[in-house]
C-alpha cells in the first residue's frame, strides 16, 4: 500500500498535468527564487498536451475545464522576470502550431487571451523579447482561416473595429532585422488571403491604409539607397561593393514579390493603394525625372537605377492600370515630371530651344498650369488653335530635355551608354512582355508585334468590320486606331485627375512610333561603341517587331543594316589572317547557335540586375591591348556582330534561318603537306606524339636561365589547324622523336632576331580563350575571368640558312591554315549565296 502512495506519476499522464496545473494555480507571484519551476512547469504542460492532441483528447479537455490559458495569462501579468514572459510566448506558440483538433484552435483563439498576449506590453528593447513574440504572432497568422480570424477581431454594427493581431504586427514592418520584416509580411499575406470582406475592409480604411503607402515610402528609400551605392561603384570596383549592391538589390526585388503577393489576394483596393502609392510616391516624382539626358545632380536616382526599377516594377508587380498608366505617361514630355519632382508648379521652366526632324509631334507645345495641375499643350496638327481652352499662364518651345519619355528611352539607344541603352531595352522588352498591358497601349508606344497587329486586323476583318479588312491589306496603315484613342484617353484622363499632370491633344500615331522604334534599333546595331551583348539584346527586340517582309523597312534602315553588315564582313575576312585564325570557325559556329537561340527566344537572355551590374569582362590591366587574349577577345566580339546582321539579314529576306551557319566541310589532306610527310593525321597535336623528323631543324632553347635543351623544330598544319612543334630525336629510331613541346601556329609572329641572325623570336599564344568557357555563374558582377598570358620562344639554329628555312617553313603552313579556313568561310561570307 505504501509502496503504491509513493510510485511516481506517468510523465505523459492526465494526472501529470494535473499536478502542474495545481502547482501553478498556487504560484502568488514570479520572481527569481520560483522562476525555473513555473519555466519547467510551462515547458511541461505545452509537451503534454501536445501529446494529448495525438493520442488523447481528454488532456485538452481538462486544459479547457480547468481553464488553463487563463492562467497563463495570470502568471504574465504577476511574473517579474524576462525568462518567464519568453518561456510563456514560447509554450502558446508551440501549442498553437502543432495542435491539430478544430476545436482546439478554436477555444486558443476565444475568450479574448490570445488578443490580450498580442497587446500585452512587453519590453520590445529586449532582442530575445521581440524574437519569441514575432515568432508568436506568426505561429497565429498560420492558423488563421475565415473561421478562425473572427475570433481575433472585435466587431460592432456587422463592422471590424478592432484587430489586435494586425495592428501590433504591422508595427514591426519596417523593423531594422530583416527576419522580423519578413515574419511580418508573411503574417500580413496569410490575413490578406483570408478573404473576409469584413476584415479587407478594416485593412484598407484609415489609420490602417496607411500601411500600404508606408511600404511604398520605405520601398522608396531603398530605391534611393541604391541609386547611391551604384554611383559610389566606380569610385570603389571591389568585391565587397559589388555584394552590397547584390544584397540591395535582392532585397528591392524582395519587397515588389511581397507587392505582388499581396495582389494576389485579390482585394481590388488594396491594387488601387498601391497604384496610387507607387505611381504618387515613386514613380512620377523620382523614376521619371531620372531619365533627363542631362541629369540634374541633385536628382535622387541615377538614369540607369530607373530604368532597372521601372523593368522590376512592371515585370513583378502585375497591376493592370499601373502597367497602363506606366505606358500611357511616358508619352508625357520629361518636364511635366521634373518640374513634379520639384514641386515647383510655376508653369516654366529654364531650357534652350533645339529642332528635330523625328519630334514633330511635340512643336508648338504649351506648357501650363490649370487649377493645382501641370499641363502640356500639344496641338493637333490639322487645328490652327494652338491655346488651352481653360488658359495659359506660360508659353514657351520645348528644349531637348521636353521630348517625350518615350522618345527618351529611344536617344538612350541611339547615343547612351552602355548601362542606358541596356536598360532602355530592357524597358520595351519589358513592356512587350507585359500581359496586364492593353495592346493597343503596345501599339501606340510602337513595340506591338506585328503578328499580334495583323492577327487583331484579321478577326476585325472576319466579324465584318470595315477599318480591320482595310488595314490588313493596307501598306500605309498598321494601327489600332479605334482601340488607342479609347484606352489611351482613358489613362491621361487618370493620369490628369488623379496625379495632377496632364497632356492635351496629343494625336497618338503608332505607325510613326513604330518606325522611331525601328530606326532607334536599327541605329544602335550599327554603333561600334556599344557592348555587343547589348546588340544581341536589341537584335531580339528587333526580331520581335520585324516585319514578314523588306516592303516594311525604311529603305534607309535596309541600307544601314546591309553597309554595317559588309563592313563587318570585310572585317571578320580580315581575321582569317588574324592571330585566332584556327579558332574562328569553331567560334563562329557557337556563337551561330547561342544567337539563334537568343533572338528566337521568348524572353530577353538576361535580368534586369545586368543593367546596373554587367557581367565582367577582361580589361587593359588584365590583358594589354597587344596581347592575343585581348585581339581574341577583339575577333570574338566581332563574330557576335556578324552573326547578328547575319541572321537579322536572312529575317529580313524571309528566309528560315539554318541550325548551323552554311560552311564548307573539312577537305582531306594532300599526300604532299608536311603533315603527311612526317606522318600526322590528328586534328589535335599532343605531347608525347611520335612523328618522322622530315622537314624538322636542330634548334636550341632554354626554358629555365642557363638550362638549354636540344630538340628539333617543325612547323605543320592540319586543315584550319597548325602547330610550333619541338620535337625529340629517338636515340634508338633514326629519322623518329617525341613531341615534347606544341604551340598554336596561328599568332606566333615569327621574327628574326635583328643582331643574331641565327635567333628565330615566336610568340606563344594560349590555345584557347578564357572567356569561351567562362565560370559558370548567371550573376552579374561576379564573373571573374582568369587572365592569361603570351609566352615567348627564341629558337638558335646552327646557320643562317636554317633559322631562314624555319622562317619559312612557318609563313608557308600559317599561309595553308589561312587558306583553309577562308575556303571553308566562304558561304557564311557570301550572304547572297
């Protein structure tokens, strides 16, 4: 009996939680001396009726008779200790995340203990604090449903007026740890998914709809923050800076897929405040401003971090009226936002007058302010009436900086810099990518593709509407005339009602867009000064637009397409002479299959991150200009533009494009070469090869100081390759040796010494590029590429006469290579063929 009385209690049993209870129930107050019993106790009870929700309900049953959460609640409010709040936060947070029975969730959420956790007033400067009480209030939002969140809200007259969970949440949103802003986010995220309309419009009425324009404020200064970092870059090109700017700018992207998450809730004003916000915030004050030809110093965002925003924006965030409206005002000229983003409506501003053939549309503007708003007058060319019909309080021409956004975007191509011309590409492709993007908006902006114009006129023309037949088998028209007039309108009235700037008369004329869309590209792929990556880039968005046939093109743009072309051809005809001769094939038909798949595919090759952070190449200090690797690098870039205008000529012409470039093939080798003569028929020449020393000269070279070695040298080509070979003589095979030493004959640039006649000076090149397999990384900025250097061989031969006849040994096999690759060059070089 006795031995009964004293037998422990189960662990996992009713009656151990029941002698916890009891003990905490007789808890006065925590302090120092109790505040590991209540910690263990605490502990306990969260494991037991963890267990209990598993395999036996009576447990929970007793935690709600008993009413436990209350006294939980009672030992917060009586306990003075910091490890006992965080054991506490800790146990709820543990039973709410891995109770299972409906019931048991419920009765968590009810009687008002988890709402008086939410608002207790815990010390938030103590770390360990804010950790647990985040990582409660998330274990909360991962319950909820449209059953559970209406026990956490207060309701009055069929309305929300209170909501403890998100409120207190929404307090750490901007919070320096970035663990605590994404906890806050994913709580958010789960409330916005939730779908009580009650609840949504308790989010998006005041004081809590301001939630949605402090993201975009603080979105707005990240933003600025790294505008800031990219233009301290240069100042400082290490490693450490590239991961600041690569950590900003995961961060920015970070903060749009939260923008897009929380659209996806589907809570039409949710979209609006965030429209509203973006466009009020960020967009129109600070992104458009920025992309002033002159940019002002004091401008907050640099040209090139705008257009890497803008591509973002629209290719993360997919809200239809922002993408429009976006669209829709880059038809605005560039002062209506700058004088914006001074806040300085005065109706004028300081510029010089200047003329330009393709602006016709924006002459004789007006520029005026009309009740708070900023408008720009922009007559009709058919009206004689040049006045504002509600009156002008300043005219004046614009100045070069007054073109439209568009137009902008379009003189980056032409004239900008690398980074520019990058993203103002990046900015068309991304909006022809756009599906929120109404097509005639594509159309009025000049990027729709015409398979999509002509498949639009088509069904006008089968549904028997008149203009849609007309303009299919029309030349002179290619618009969605009808279409651009009412969802353009649309967007500008928003634009003037809502953002306070307005454009008046301007007749939106998609053909001529198109064509300063065409000519921009057209110009830019015949500029020399421009990274040919970015060619490819702009040779995709052109082949999204080309059209089926020349009839299309302006004659000048054919004629600059085919002179940049035979001017590239002549060029690539002078490498097969060059010092990467044995390359050139192979490399021309790599890069043939990589712009094959560039142009052809579906999306731009690259991100958006490329244009504030380009992928490495080899520079001046790395390889002098006079170094092979910096002529391969030359003769590489000039194959990409070749094949570009190549492959852009044979679209031009209709034709479908080849999966290989038309070559030659490989003829056999004469019985008479060199090569058959000493007995090699490899195409790959390597060390410890045996061949017949016919045609091989005695020689001596040192490669370590004072160390010279005696070998036999020949020079032999294979087709398009060649070899500098040093050869071993056999001791016990006459007339045989080992090769022991092989370099690329292409690029050696033999020279006789000028005071030793018997000297023989080669250059030896690498046999291979680096950056023809580069290290295989897709992020920008942190491709290093290994330098490599030229070699140097100086053979002594016994005689003049020998040092003579290895001259022209060389000559005569680079002479054969050359010829060989020419032969085989000769299709790809003759387009016509």
């Amino acid at each position: 009996m006795w031995f009964s009385f004293w037998r422990p209690r189960d662990r996992f049993s009713l009656d151990e939680l029941r002698y916890l209870t009891n003990q905490l129930q007789k808890v006065q107050i925590v302090n120092e001396v109790n505040k590991d019993f209540v910690i263990e106790a605490l502990r306990s009870i969260a494991e037991l009726l963890t267990y209990g929700d598993q395999h036996d309900p009576s447990f929970f049953d007793f935690f709600i008779e008993n009413q436990v959460m209350g006294e939980f609640i009672r030992i917060l409010n009586i306990n003075k200790t910091v490890s006992v709040s965080l054991q506490l936060l800790q146990t709820i947070s543990i039973l709410i995340q891995n109770l299972r029975r409906e019931y048991a969730i419920y009765y968590m959420f009810s009687n008002e203990h988890v709402n008086h956790l939410i608002t207790y007033s815990f010390d938030f400067r103590n770390e360990e604090i804010l950790s647990y009480y985040i990582s409660f209030l998330r274990a909360i939002g991962g319950k909820l449903n449209k059953s559970t969140i209406s026990l956490l809200v207060k309701t009055q007259d069929e309305e929300v007026v209170s909501f403890p969970l998100y409120v207190e949440a929404i307090r750490f949103a901007f919070h320096e740890e970035s663990m605590v802003r994404t906890a806050v986010r994913s709580l958010t995220l789960n409330v916005y998914h939730v779908g009580d309309d009650f609840v949504n419009k308790f989010i998006t009425s005041a004081p809590h709809s301001d939630y949605f324009s402090n993201l975009v404020s603080f979105f707005r200064n990240q933003c600025i923050n790294l505008s800031k970092l990219v233009s301290e870059y240069p100042k400082n090109p290490c490693s450490e800076s590239v991961s600041v700017i690569l950590a900003t700018l995961d961060d920015i992207e970070d903060n749009l897929y939260y923008f897009s998450d929380v659209i996806s809730a589907g809570i039409p004003v949710v979209g609006s405040l965030i429209t509203d916000n973006m466009l009020q915030l960020l967009i129109l004050p600070l992104l458009f401003p920025a992309l002033q030809v002159d940019a002002d110093s004091n401008l907050k965002i640099g040209a090139a971090t705008s257009l890497y925003l803008l591509c973002c924006i629209l290719r993360i965030v997919k809200i239809k009226d922002l993408a429009n409206t976006i669209a829709a005002a880059l038809l605005y000229p560039l002062e209506v936002f700058a004088a914006n983003s001074e806040a300085k409506i005065n109706g004028y501003v300081s510029g010089n007058n200047c003329t330009n053939e393709n602006e016709e549309l924006y002459s004789d503007s007006v520029i005026a302010v009309n009740a708070g708003q900023l408008c720009v007058d922009i007559p009709n060319k058919a009206s004689s009436s040049h006045v504002h019909p509600e009156g002008i309080i300043a005219e004046r021409s614009l100045s070069c900086s007054h073109f439209s956004l568009r137009e902008t975007l379009l003189s980056y191509i032409t004239d900008g810099d690398d980074a520019r011309a990058l993203g103002s590409l990046n900015v068309l492709a991304t909006l022809l990518q756009t599906k929120e993007l109404d097509e005639s908006m594509l159309d009025v902006l000049g990027i729709l593709p015409q398979r999509k114009q002509h498949k639009k006129l088509l069904l006008q023309a089968l549904v028997g509407e008149g203009s849609g037949e007309e303009q299919l088998f029309s030349f002179e028209s290619g618009s969605l005339r009808d279409g651009v007039s009412t969802d353009l309108d649309g967007y500008l009235k928003k634009l003037k009602e809502h953002y306070g700037v307005s454009i008046v008369g301007a007749g939106a004329s998609p053909r001529m867009h198109r064509n300063q869309v065409l000519d921009a590209l057209v110009k830019l792929l015949c500029r020399s000064n421009i990274s040919t990556e970015i060619l490819w880039d702009a040779g995709w968005l052109l082949r999204q637009l080309l059209p089926y046939s020349e009839a299309e093109f302006k004659s000048h743009h054919l004629k600059l397409l085919k002179d940049s072309y035979r001017n590239c051809r002549s060029a690539l005809l002078q490498e097969t002479k060059g010092i990467w001769v044995d390359l050139l094939i192979t490399v021309l038909c790599d890069q043939w299959k990589k712009c094959k798949r560039a142009i052809e595919a579906s999306c731009p090759r690259k991100e958006p991150k490329c244009i504030l952070l380009p992928f490495e190449k080899l520079n001046s200090e790395d390889s002098p200009a006079e170094s092979s690797v910096a002529a391969g690098e030359r003769m590489c870039n000039l194959v990409k533009v070749f094949v570009l205008l190549h492959q852009l000529q044979i679209f031009s012409l209709g034709r479908t494009l080849p999966e290989q470039p038309p070559i030659h093939p490989p003829i056999d080798i004469p019985e008479t070469s060199r090569a058959k003569t000493v007995g090699l028929d490899v195409s790959c020449l390597k060390p410890g090869t045996e061949i017949r020393l016919v045609h091989a000269l005695p020689c001596r070279i040192a490669f370590e100081r004072g160390k010279e070695r005696h070998f036999h040298f020949l020079a032999v080509s294979v087709g398009t390759l060649g070899w500098a070979v040093l050869v071993e003589e056999l001791p016990l095979k006459q007339n045989y040796g080992i090769v022991r030493v092989a370099a690329p004959l292409a690029g050696t640039n033999p020279r006789i010494d000028d005071k030793h006649s018997r000297w023989l000076h080669l250059r030896v090149r690498p046999s291979t590029l680096p950056f023809l397999d580069p290290p295989n990384s897709s992020t920008p900025g942190k491709t290093r590429i290994k330098s490599l250097v030229d070699g140097r061989w100086t053979l002594a031969f016994w005689d003049d006469e020998s040092c003579k006849s290895a001259l022209s040994m060389i000559l005569e096999e680079i002479d054969l290579q050359n010829s060989e690759v020419e032969r085989r060059l000769r299709p790809v070089l003759d387009l016509e063929l």
